[in-house]
C-alpha cells in the first residue's frame, strides 16, 4: 500500500459519502464531517477543487448542500486525486540527477503507468 496525503484521502471519503447519497439529495459538509469524522474546515477546502474538475455541484439554501454531478460509476480514482492533487506522475523520477543513465527508471515508470491505469479504471462505484 502506499500513503494518500490527508487532503486525498479526506477528498476521497468525501466523495465516497456523497456517492452513498446520489441521487437522494445534497449532503451539507457538516452532515458529512460529523458522520465522517472529518474537519469541517478541510472539507470546505476540498470541495473547492471537486467544484473545478466538475465532479460535484453545490445546492444553495436551507436544505442545500453536495452532489455528485455524475454517476458514481463515471467518476474514477484517478480524476479525484488529480482534481484534488494535479496530475499524477507515479513511478516517474522526476527531479533525479540520475535519470539519464539509471536502470530502475524504466521499471519504476512501468510499474507507475499500471498503477494510473488501474486507479483510472476503477469508479467511486467500486469504493462503496
């Protein structure tokens, strides 16, 4: 297993409660940092990115709140995390001064390609 960042995986049980709730309505963030146990504060944060990359909407009003703008089946692993982180280089040796003339950099870059296309391909559908 390798480690999420906090606003990742917070950004992914976020979407996760909201995809438990499609199509029953909005959640508001206190609803999901309370049933979550989540900060209130790093949600407000997280769903600014989510809003930008056109995965969920907000619902304005007293029984306003989050949704899902698709189907939890249409939204993958890796379009969360780079709405929330920028795009993914796994396995990339991004910075090395050894690039140029290092074995391992094939393998790990292989390796890091398997890994986006398996995050690309399974949804929030498969989390929940």
């Amino acid at each position: 297993m390798f480690d999420l960042k906090k606003k990742t995986e917070y950004g992914l049980q976020l979407m996760i409660a909201l995809a438990r709730q499609y199509q029953q309505g909005p959640l508001s963030l206190r609803q999901i940092a309370k049933e979550e146990k989540l900060p209130y504060r790093f949600l407000e944060q997280l769903v600014f990115p989510l809003r930008l990359a056109g995965l969920v909407e907000a619902k304005e009003g007293k029984t306003g709140g989050y949704f899902l703008v698709k189907t939890p089946g249409k939204i993958s692993v890796a379009q969360i995390i780079e709405a929330l982180e920028g795009p993914m280089q796994l396995g990339h040796c991004l910075g090395c001064p050894k690039v140029n003339f290092c074995g391992q950099k094939d393998v790990w870059g292989e390796v890091g390609e398997k890994i986006l296309q398996t995050m690309k391909g399974k949804t929030l559908k498969d989390l929940i």
